[in-house]
C-alpha cells in the first residue's frame, strides 16, 4: 500500500458524485440481519440524533446506543477500499463501492472500519457517505478509524501528538463528519518498544497462556503494568494521552489501540491505565481468531483483568471492548493469497493442503473461514468482527455466513474441524508470524 498523501486527490480526479436514486436500490436478502437500531441497555446514554425517517424505514430520531454496547456483530472494513493493497484502483473509484456501502447498512452492518493509512479509503467512504446521508444520516451508523500509520516502513509511523492531531482532523474532513466513534492507533508494534520474543514469530503468544515464565520474558507480570521500556513505549503513551484529550473535547468518543502481536497489545493496555489513570475504550486485533490461530478468544479475559491493588486509585477500570479483524487472516485463507503474505512456509503449506481437502468435499476455504471468523467465543463474549467486502456478494455471503451461526450445522462444523485438524497434525495451530 503506497504512503498516505498530505493531500486528497482533486474532485476531478475521482469523478462527479451519483445521485442516491442512480445507485442500484439495496436489496438485503431476508430483510435486516438482525434488530436495528439496536435496544439501549440499561444505563445506557443515547447518542443525540437530528432529521426525519429515511426511505429505508430507519428512523433517524431513534438514537444509537453508545458504541460498546450498539456496535453490530459485522463491522465493514475499509482496507478493500485502500489502493494496491486488495482491490483494483478502477473499483475503488468505480460506482460499486457506494452499492457495497448501502447494501451492508440495509441490512444493519452500521459501523465502518477505516484508517488513514488505507488511503484513498478515508476519502471513498466520505464520498459514499454524503450520497447516502438522506438515507443514512450521520447518527445511524458508527465510523472506526485509525491513525498514527502513514506507510508500510516502520518509518511511515508517527505517533507525535500533534501528528496524531492532525491526522484525526484530517480523517474528520475526509469522512464528512465532526465527530468519531472509535480512533485506535494502528499497529502499535511497530512502535513501542519490543520486550523478549513479543513481536517474534513462533509460539510465545500460545506459550504466555500457561506459562508463568513465558509471560515475565513478555513484560506481562503483574510488576510490569507501569513499566515503561523505552523511548517507543513513551510515544505511545504520548500519543494516547492525545486521543484521550480529543475524547475529553467529544471529537473521539472511544480510545484504542490495533495490532497483530496479542502480548504487546495487552502490555500496553496494561501500561495505559497504568500511566494515564484511563483505560483503553477499544482493542483490535487481527488474524487472532481463524482456522489456524484461535487465541484472541483465550486473550479477552486477560485483557479485562482489573490492575493490580496498588494502581486501582489511578482510576476507575473497565475492560476494553475487544474487536476481531481479518477472518481471512490477511487473504492466507483465500484462493487470492498475496505474495507479500508472512506466514511461514510451514503455515502456508498447511493452509494450501487444508484448501485442498475442502476441495473434495466441495467446499471453499474462504467461506469456512469467513464462518469460523466470526463466531462468537465458547465463552460468550460479545466480540464484533470487521470483514472486508468487495462487492455486494461479499456483503450477502457475510450475512449468510452469520446467520448460519444462529442455529445448528453439523455439515458446516464438521468443515471447520477438518481445517482445524490439518492445522494441528502439521503442528502450526496458534503458530504466529514476526511483526513487524
């Protein structure tokens, strides 16, 4: 993906914009996938909402619970939005992403994932957004976006504060709106300061589930939640306290933090509340809950255990809302792997004969995956997971393969567990690749 430019391309480079009545109608299969607007839980403060009752038979003036407790099982993604990273530019800037866009709201897919770093995809959505907006007004959907990642290098990053201020008031323009629901800094380990093999492929991250030692070497015992390791931690930290004074101004309503790496992404939101006094809001990690790595579900109780007795004055404590991303683990499980994947051989080869066992019976990769991806936890926490959609089929496959959750599939199972087992006869189940 080519470096985010300071500037957004020209109105005459990305064409005029469509009327809403020249868009294909949206038309979810069953209806909405699952009750919109969402109930207000108990406690719950409503976001205020302004206009009249779109033509889709949502009503603008129903308020949307806060994020936490409204965000939809399925969030849309925004990277297929960013060029040369999974998509044609000439889709991208086509037509058929405003028909993506409106199809997944139709059915309740309300919250979109985006980042500066997936440009034009910032751009494209604000576009799409401002047609649909007699629809879809402003407050009938959620908006995710990351900043602090201008580029693939690690010296694309930068977490200065007033770098991170400027990019969430240049995702604010780009996006058409005034405020955010969720900003997250993206990739954080990149930036913060590696501890042992934290950011090492291999097995670490498995290992530090049940092992005392394995977590000391990572920074995870209960002593380490304050320390710092260095000038990267700091940035860090910096560059949340900025978040968090754009959430005190109400231009971010929810702070996080993104990665790949499950032990960094706990040792920061540990260090977070140790140094700020302020929880995390929000976590995302990706390619952490597939058919080859299942430990971000083993990872949620972790990341919502309480500090230790003597930072529990700091402030007061509340897990972050963890979100799950990449069910195709980066296209790995998919027929269209990029050649810059960084599974190892091992893993790629695993996933390839796993492929072809589907094969026979029939089946595809990508939509076992899909289905695995965006389960809910045996344990029953409620973890959204953001899928990126391509095209309107990829909107109605995503809802399928949802709904297909709610009741039992003994056929569909009996395909997960055949990938699974591939995954562990070869020996690479929760195996994880270096990052950065």
């Amino acid at each position: 993906m080519a470096p985010f430019p300071s500037r957004s391309p020209s109105p005459d480079t990305l064409g005029a914009l469509p009327d809403l009545d020249e868009l294909a109608p949206a038309k979810p299969q069953g209806g909405s996938a699952w009750p919109w607007p969402p109930a207000l839980a108990n406690g719950d403060a409503a976001h205020g909402v302004n206009g009249s009752s779109g033509s889709n038979g949502h009503s603008p003036a129903t308020a949307l619970p806060p994020f936490r407790a409204g965000c939809p099982p399925l969030i849309a993604g925004g990277g297929v939005f960013g060029a040369g990273k999974y998509a044609a530019d000439s889709w991208i800037f086509g037509r058929e992403p405003f028909d993506v866009i409106r199809l997944a709201f139709a059915y309740g897919i309300r919250c979109l994932d985006t980042s500066a770093y997936y440009y034009p995809s910032e751009v494209i959505l604000g576009r799409i957004l401002r047609v649909l907006a007699p629809e879809f007004p402003r407050a009938s959907y959620y908006l995710s976006s990351k900043c602090g990642r201008f580029g693939p290098e690690p010296a694309d990053f930068d977490y200065r504060p007033q770098r991170i201020r400027e990019c969430v008031a240049t995702s604010l323009r780009r996006l058409g709106t005034d405020y955010l629901d969720v900003v997250l800094l993206h990739d954080v380990e990149f930036v913060v300061d590696p501890v042992g093999a934290s950011n090492d492929a291999g097995f670490g991250a498995r290992d530090a589930l049940s092992s005392d030692a394995v977590r000391a070497s990572l920074g995870l015992a209960p002593s380490d939640w304050g320390v710092s390791h260095g000038k990267g931690d700091d940035a860090c930290i910096a560059a949340l306290a900025e978040l968090f004074a754009l959430k005190d101004a109400g231009v971010v309503r929810n702070v996080g933090i993104s990665g790949y790496p499950l032990p960094v992404l706990l040792r920061i939101s540990r260090l977070a509340f140790a140094r700020l006094g302020r929880p995390l809001d929000a976590l995302l990690s990706y390619s952490n809950h597939v058919l080859h790595c299942d430990l971000l579900p083993a990872y949620v109780p972790l990341f919502a255990a309480p500090p230790p007795a003597e930072l529990a004055l700091k402030g007061e404590w509340t897990a972050p809302f963890v979100m799950n991303g990449g069910p195709f683990s980066m296209g790995l499980l998919t027929s269209a792997r990029p050649a810059w994947h960084p599974a190892s051989p091992a893993l790629q080869s695993a996933c390839n004969e796993a492929s072809t066992a589907l094969e026979a019976r029939g089946k595809a990769m990508a939509a076992t995956a899909l289905r695995y991806g965006i389960k809910t936890p045996p344990a029953g926490e409620r973890m959204p997971t953001m899928v990126g959609m391509a095209s309107v089929q990829h909107v109605h496959a995503a809802v399928q393969a949802w709904r297909s959750l709610q009741e039992r599939h003994d056929e569909l199972e009996r395909d997960e567990q055949a990938v699974l087992q591939v995954m562990r006869e070869r020996q690479v189940m929760d195996l994880c690749w270096s990052s950065p």
